[in-house]
C-alpha cells in the first residue's frame, strides 16, 4: 500500500529561453517510466506511492533536465505522507 502522494512542478531554465513544455513531457516521461500511479494536472503532476521511491524519482526528473541542457531546475514539492496509506482517489472521491 502507499504511504505517500507527492505532487511536482518542474521549472526547468532552458538553455535559450526555448519553451519549457518539451522539458516537462520529459519530466513526465521520467514518471510514467517508473510505473507509479501519477495524476497530470495543469500545474503540476502528482504520484503516488513509497515516499522514498517518489523521491528518487524526482531526483531522476531533475536529472533528465540537466541531460537535456537546462543549467539549473526549481521543483516544487507538496508532500502527503500517511503511514496508514495514502491515495489520490481516496483523497478526492467526495469531489467525483
């Protein structure tokens, strides 16, 4: 069971001022290639699962950016944590 959600914004600074949405389908690719359940909202995409793994996984985000040329990244990070479990339908079931 996952104890933890955790929802990123990645702010790549690319090289030339290039648009950033390129940067971020790679960030997403970098979740999705993971195999954790994750929810892509507007402004940010939310994982769910151990919050170790989530972690790392943003540590890979970050990595990818740096591979595709952006000299420095801002993610922002909300965590839940919740050793009893955590999930994003639970969380949000009343809202459907």
């Amino acid at each position: 069971m996952a104890n933890a959600l955790v929802s990123i914004q990645i702010i790549p600074k690319t090289p030339n001022g290039e648009d950033v949405i390129p940067y971020v389908d790679a960030a997403i690719e970098v979740i999705k290639q993971s195999g954790v359940p994750y929810r892509v909202a507007p402004l940010e995409t939310t994982m769910e699962g151990e919050l170790g793994n989530l972690l790392s996984i943003i540590e890979k985000m970050n990595v990818r950016m740096t591979e595709l040329g952006a000299p420095s990244v801002i993610s922002q990070v909300k965590i839940y944590s919740n050793p009893q479990g955590a999930s994003m339908e639970k969380l949000t079931e009343k809202y459907r």
